[in-house]
C-alpha cells in the first residue's frame, strides 16, 4: 500500500462529506421550484430526493465490499467522477423524467464515493490521530447537514434551481484531481460477499419506497401499488431466508435479540420521521402556506439542523456523567416535545413561532449524532463491530429513504381528506390538481389561475387549513411514535451498567465508530 498524503486525503474526505450531505438537503428547497418549471407531479417531485436517498443508501454495503476488490482508491475515482457526470445531467435535465433517473443513478457514485473515502481515512491515521480525523470528519459531515437548506436556498434565489446540481458537479471536480495524492491499496479478497442477501434487501426497500410513493397519486388498490407491497414482502422473507443460511451474511439477524443493539436500531428509525424527513417535507409547506422565498427557507430550516453542529460535542462530554439509557429517553423526549409543539403552530406562523419546535427537534436529533454510532459496535464483541457498524447504517440509511417517502405520503393522504372540495371547485383539474400543486409548494402560483375575490380568497384558505391539517395530524403521529419509543427504549436498556455505557462512548466524543472500533466497516 503506498501511503499517500494523509493532510491531501483528510481534505478530500472533509469536501466529499458535506457533499454527501448537501446533495440530499440542497435540493430539497428547490423541489418546489423544480416541480414548476418542469410541470412534474407530485409523486415525480418526491423522487428527485428520495430516487437519490434510495441508490445511496442500498449501495454503500455492495460500494464498501467491491472497493475491498478493486482498490479503494480507484472505487473511490470513479464513483466521484460517476457522481460528478450525473449531477451534471441533473442540472441540465429538460424533463423530470430524465431529472429522477440522474438523480437516482447518482446516489450509485455516491456509494461508491462515500464507502471508499471512510475506509481510505481510517487507513492514513493510526490511534489518537485517526480518532481526530474522524472527529473533524463527523463535523463536517454536521456543517453539511446544517447548512443544506440555506446552500440550497442561496443557490436557487441567485441563479434557479439548475445551480445546485451544477455546482455539486464543480465541487467534485477538484476532489478528483486529488485523487493521485490518495493512498493506493492493493485488492483483497475477503470472505465471498453476501449478493443474495444485499440485492433481496435492497430491490425490498426500493419497492416499498415506490408503493409508498406512488400510492397517493395511483391508488393504494392500483395494480403497481399492490404488487410493488406484495413483491416486497416476498423480497424480505427471502432475504431473511438467505441470511440465516448465509456462510458471511449482510446481516448478523442474531444482534437484533440483543435489546441494547435492538434499541439503538430503534432510535434513527424514529428520528428518520421527526427529523430527515422533515428537512424535506417542510420546504414546500413553508412555501405554499407562508409564502417564503428559497433563501427564507433555508434559513428558517437552520433552526432544525443548526443544533448538528453543535450538539454531538456537547453529548460527548455529557456521555461521560450520564448513562446510555438517559440519553436515548432524553433525546426521544426533545423529539417527541418538537413534534408535539409543531402540530400548536398555525400555517402561515412567524419563524419565531416555528424557532422552538424546530429546535427542540433539532436537539434531538443533535444528541443522537454523538452517541448512536458508538452505542452500536459497543453492543457487540470487538470482532464483531465491523458487523454491528454496517447494520447500524444500513438500518439507519434505509430509514431515512422509507421515512422521506412515508411521511410525504402521510401529509398528502391526511390533507387530501381534510381539504373542502366545495371551497376549491373552481379550480381547473379539481381538489386532486390543486392539493399536487400545494404540496409542491405552488400553491401561490395555483391561486392565480382562480378569479379574484372572494373565490380564490376562499379555496387558498381551505387548501391552506388542509396543509396544515395534515402536516399537524402526521406530527402527532410523529410525537407518539418518539414517547412510545422512548418507553420501549428504556426498557430494553433497563439492564445497562455504567461501565456499558462508558464503553460506548468513544474518546473523542464524537460518537464515530472508526475512534472506538479497531477496524471501521468500509461499508459506512
């Protein structure tokens, strides 16, 4: 292996990381933008993000095991410039046909990208100094996260919603002319990947994510609805065949009857609702009943992913004083609050109005980036924690795709049967075209299309109680679904010792697995 340059490699990993991050956040404020001027519906509008979310995601674990292959270095190369090309195709596409497709075979690159560059990092540092440059990686990853929406919103205000895939794809273009400077690692073979396992998990989730979305707009009784379900449930029951008689299983389904890695496994799923999710939902929400520009947006929204940046730190310290399960309860507690307190705020509220529900989510959200990787590889034995650390994620990325799907579909279907169909008659296309055009954020541009006065006064009025109605009802949904978790939690941790806990915690606070486990999964 040669060694490369541990300073040049630490850069690529800390521009690669917030890009990986951006590329699902950024977007998500454009989305109304996008589906105007490129007349999409709204099921077509929802997989400009999730069609990306759900390549990404399925991929990392087939990315991480081919890189050990063929190098990680050169997985690395062409899943940058594979991502690079497509963000480039995203940006000039003319149709939002061809803008899901690009999207979606994008996330493939960033898989790619995303699994070889943890893998090279963990490689160019030892000890103390590989704890630190997963630290500052975790931060950045952070920054990413919380300034999504505003780099967004920035981008769409100045130069349309093209920009923010253009300039993802420039961004990338000077982490590939890194690349020489990257350490170069000869193939291994390793024990025969679990292809069986990974493609019935991965072509399952993809198929439920497609019934989901596709079920408001089709019908849930619609042939492709029901057999997207039907093909799915066949899809998990072999995969859960495959594993049990795998020789090297993607997953290890004996870790789920440990209650402390059942448990962690439980927490992003129910953040996956009450906070990914949200960063994609509210942008055209906030758009239709508030009428707020892409920039507004994006920095109202930095009151929900603000606190990424600054609570993983401040978890770390406090993880030494207090126990595991406290934290777990706590966190679901500021979620289940945020949520709660969302569903008292009207539409058309201030953003001093939304500052503290948002921030209570954003806190919750916060205290889990320090403590649940760790938690992870601390449930199992030392030799298992590569195992532990891919499960986690892939549970955890899977969640996010499902949640950005699911709760989309849970406002539409909630708005669709609180809306007065009388009030918005007069609309052309009926109930069905204004409430896709409100969910897209259109809903002021669909007003125009009405006769002044009191006609247009009236259906903008019921389209934007319905909004509201559905997105207060879902984050009920949301609020009870945090305290359940939070009592279910409890429970499973109810055994911990504190000398657990202080296992789980690694030393730089940060709660990435690379510091605390002896071998980082390159499936991360």
């Amino acid at each position: 292996m040669s060694t490369g340059n541990p300073r040049a490699t630490l850069a690529a990993a800390c521009v690669v990381g917030p890009l990986m991050t951006l590329v699902v956040t950024g977007p998500s404020v454009a989305v109304p933008d996008i589906g105007a001027d490129l007349n999409s519906s709204l099921a077509a509008a929802q997989w400009v993000v999730d069609g990306y979310m759900l390549t990404a995601s399925s991929s990392l674990a087939a990315m991480g095991s081919l890189a050990d292959r063929i190098g990680h270095r050169r997985m690395f190369t062409w899943g940058m410039a594979f991502f690079a090309f497509w963000m480039t195709v995203s940006g000039l596409a003319n149709s939002i046909l061809l803008l899901d497709a690009a999207r979606a075979i994008a996330g493939f690159g960033s898989g790619a990208a995303l699994a070889s560059i943890t893998a090279i990092l963990a490689q160019s540092f030892d000890g103390p100094a590989r704890a630190k440059a997963f630290g500052l990686f975790g931060t950045f990853l952070g920054a990413g996260l919380a300034f999504g929406p505003m780099f967004g919103g920035v981008l769409v205000n100045l130069w349309g919603w093209r920009s923010v895939f253009l300039v993802l794809a420039a961004v990338s273009a000077p982490v590939l002319l890194s690349t020489p400077l990257l350490p170069r690692t000869e193939p291994q073979r390793g024990p025969r990947f679990d292809w069986p396992g990974t493609l019935a998990f991965g072509f399952g989730v993809a198929l439920f994510v497609l019934a989901l979305v596709e079920g408001p707009g089709r019908g849930w009784t619609d042939p492709v609805v029901l057999g997207s379900f039907a093909v799915c449930l066949v899809l998990m029951v072999t995969f859960v065949t495959v594993e049990r008689r795998a020789e090297h299983p993607m997953f290890d389904l004996g870790l789920f009857a440990r209650p402390q890695f059942l448990a962690v496994c439980l927490v992003p799923l129910v953040l996956a609702f009450s906070f990914v999710a949200l960063v994609i939902v509210l942008p055209p929400y906030l758009t239709s009943t508030s009428g707020l520009s892409a920039v507004r947006i994006g920095l109202v929204l930095l009151l929900l992913t603000g606190p990424s940046l600054v609570m993983p730190a401040v978890t770390g310290v406090v993880a030494q004083k207090v126990s595991q399960r406290a934290l777990f309860v706590v966190l679901l507690s500021f979620s289940a609050v945020g949520a709660a307190w969302l569903t008292m705020v009207d539409p058309g509220a201030s953003t001093t109005a939304l500052a503290g529900p948002l921030l209570f989510l954003g806190i919750g959200y916060g205290i889990s980036l320090g403590i649940l990787d760790g938690a992870a590889v601390s449930a199992v034995e030392p030799e298992r924690m590569g195992m532990a650390a891919g499960m986690f994620n892939t549970v955890r990325l899977a969640s996010d795709a499902v949640s950005m799907a699911g709760l989309a579909t849970l406002v539409t279907a909630l708005t669709k049967s609180a809306l007065d169909s009388d009030a918005v008659s007069a609309f052309p296309g009926g109930a069905d075209a204004l409430t896709s055009r409100t969910l897209q954020g259109g809903l002021t541009e669909a007003a125009g299309e009405l006769p002044a006065g009191e006609v247009r006064d009236r259906a903008v009025a019921a389209m934007a109680d319905a909004y509201g109605s559905g997105l207060h009802t879902t984050m009920w949904i949301v609020a009870a679904a945090c305290v359940v978790s939070a009592v279910v939690v409890g429970s499973l941790l109810k055994g911990r010792t504190d000398s657990d806990d202080a296992s789980a915690a690694p030393g730089d606070g940060t709660g990435d697995p690379a510091a605390a486990a002896p071998e980082p999964a390159a499936a991360h």
